[in-house]
C-alpha cells in the first residue's frame, strides 16, 4: 500500500531528542525551542517568532491578542480546517464565511468588501495549498476599512506571492508542524509576529498569562499572572525534532517540488482529455509544494477515483467538507446552496500521496493508475 502520507525522519532527528533529554529540560522554552524560534524569525525576518504546540493554539493567541469578542464579526472562508473559525469564535466573535475563487481555491478577493459591516473586525484568510491569496487587494481593502489581517498558512511555509514570503503580510500568521505538513514535529505549530508592538503580549498569553518570559530574561524578579492566557508551549523534545527538520528544510522542498512537478507533468495530457482540472499556480506566487490535488467533473467520479486508486494499492483523500454546510454552520443561518463554488470544489477535490520518501517507482505506480481510471 502507498499511504497519502508518511512522516519524515531527519537525519538529525534522534540525536536532538537525546541531547533534549540530557539537558533535562524537556519541557517548554527549552534551548531547542529558543533556536527554533530563532531560525523562523531570521529566515522569514519576522519581529519574533514563538513554537506552539500547533497552528490551532497560534489561531487562539491571534484571537486573543486581536481582543476579539461577542458582537465581532471576522471573514473567513469556509474551505478550510475547523480551527480557523474556532480560534475566534471561542472568543466569541461570529464568523463571516466568504467564498472561494474556481482557480487558486483562495478567498475570493472580489467578494470581500461586500461582506464588510459596522462589526468587521478582521480577515483571516488561508493560503490554500501553499498558493499566495491576492495579497495587494486584500490589505487594500483591509487598510481601507480599518481591518485586521491574520494569514492560516498552515500549508504555505516557504511559499511566496510576488517574492515576499507568505506569513509576513498580515499582523500575525500562524504556521502547522503537523504530522502532514512539509515540516513536521508531529504536532506543532508557530504565531509569526509582525508587529512588534505585540511581542510582550504574546509571550504573556503563551505562559498561561504570566511574565514569566521578562522574568527569565531579568527584567523582573518575580513573575505574576497579569493577562488571560494558556500553556501553548510544545515539549523541548517536540522543538527538537522540528529544529531537525528545519534544517533540512531545502532538501525537504527540492524533493517535494521533484514529486508534484512529475505528478503535473506525467498527468496533463490525461487531465485535459478527461476534463480534470490540475492545480493552478499564478506567475507572481512560489508555492510551498504542500499538496498536489486535481478537481474531478463530479462527486460520484471522485468517489469512484478513491476507490479505484484503493484498489491499486494507493491511498488518496479528498479535503474540506465546507463549514458553513456543517451543523455548526448552519447555527450562524448559512444553508447549502450559499457558497456554491465552495461546494463544487469540495465535491470533486482528490489529493494525492506527497511526502518525502515517495520513490520514483511509486510515482510511477501512482500516475499509471491514475492513467488507467475509467470514466463513466
């Protein structure tokens, strides 16, 4: 069996969770998370950095830091995971889902404004697949208007929209370690600060609302709760393994961009005879090479495709079921039929195995297979 994913092992990985036990300190804000949040602010060159213990937690301490609460409004697509819309709607803010564009699979930029009312307080919008969203039209309308701008890019790490790296155009992005993820510490993730105005804060909310930071660093000599907060600090071990993998971050991306470039290639002339639509990549945007994804005419076809690449010996998913058709969606008033290309989308996304031990053997087990489907 091909599995949809498989995790990375770093050839550093095992001796960085040795040394994190030995210098017993395996809790949280350990040496290894210190160099990790180091090297995500020096590559990126971001005002600060700070590992959680996933891109979920970072979601909740934007949220919080944005004082977000009952009465607000924030936009949001519903093409993607649960916790974007929770991180605010734990605060008690509403959320506003705005639709996709057919193309990129991003919030659909032209329909933002006119989701905009007296209680918008933000956007937070997802870089779908490692694709930049229309980055210039988005913060013009968000400056115009007064706006918050928080980047999901739990699938864009290294991505960039017209040479600037995803993650550094909103006032906090946040960033997924998961198990499925180009990095991965298993379960993991990032808050990316651009505003450093918001540093002490932040560091406040990650230490349950205390200064212990300031008090590690001396400026105080005792630490005190003074804000709301959580534990969102990973395990130095955690940090260990996710600083083994940064590092071999551009043997990681070479070897994803290797597998998704030969899936395009080897696949085009079947795509476009079976009308099956491949990812689509703007000039001005540098994926992330997070997920390769073709779009089938139909549901019933997509079902049919997973099975028959099952019965192949390969394992493929389809994505997003859309929010606001989930019963939590429905209790914000959205009915089926709101979004439809949300919903068409949805219905006929399929994503392929991609991780980095993918042979080319399997590669070329995978795209014959592909080949070999038969539509009705």
């Amino acid at each position: 069996m091909i599995n949809f994913n498989q995790p990375y092992i770093a050839p550093n990985q095992e001796k960085y969770i040795k040394e994190a036990l030995e210098n017993y300190h395996i809790s949280g804000d350990g040496p290894f998370t210190k160099k990790c949040n180091l090297y995500l602010e020096e590559y990126f060159s971001v005002q600060k950095a700070l590992i959680t213990t996933s891109c979920t937690h970072a979601l909740e301490m934007s949220a919080i830091l944005l004082n977000l609460k009952k009465g607000d409004e924030v936009i949001v697509p519903s093409f993607t995971f649960v916790s974007t819309p929770n991180s605010f709607i734990l605060r008690g803010a509403k959320p506003v889902f705005i639709d996709i564009r057919p193309d990129t699979l991003n919030m659909d930029e032209n329909k933002l404004e006119e989701l905009i009312t007296n209680n918008t307080k933000a956007i937070y919008l997802v870089h779908y697949a490692g694709v930049g969203c229309e980055m210039d039209h988005i913060l013009e309308i968000a400056q115009k208007h007064g706006l918050d701008v928080v980047e999901d890019n739990a699938h864009g790490l290294f991505g960039k929209y017209k040479g600037k790296f995803l993650g550094t155009f909103g006032k906090f992005a946040t960033q997924s370690f998961h198990e499925t993820k180009n990095i991965s510490c298993g379960e993991g993730g990032a808050l990316l600060i651009n505003d450093s105005s918001y540093i002490e804060r932040s560091e406040i909310i990650r230490e349950k609302g205390t200064n212990r930071s300031r008090f590690f660093r001396g400026q105080v000599d005792k630490y005190s709760w003074v804000d709301v907060g959580s534990s969102f600090l990973p395990s130095d071990i955690l940090a260990a393994i996710l600083l083994s993998h940064l590092e071999e971050s551009q043997i990681i991306q070479e070897k994803r961009k290797v597998i998704w470039e030969n899936y395009d290639f080897a696949l085009r002339g079947w795509a476009q005879d079976n009308k099956v639509k491949q990812p689509f990549i703007p000039d001005y945007c540098e994926q992330s090479y997070h997920m390769y994804y073709l779009l089938l005419p139909n549901i019933d076809t997509r079902q049919a495709f997973i099975r028959h690449l099952k019965n192949r010996g390969i394992l493929s998913v389809f994505h997003y079921v859309p929010l606001h058709t989930s019963e939590m969606g429905k209790k914000y008033g959205y009915k089926e039929g709101s979004l439809p290309i949300t919903e068409d989308i949805s219905n006929r996304l399929v994503r392929l195995p991609m991780y980095f031990d993918l042979t080319h053997k399997d590669l070329e087990v995978i795209n014959q297979a592909v080949i070999d489907f038969r539509f009705n």
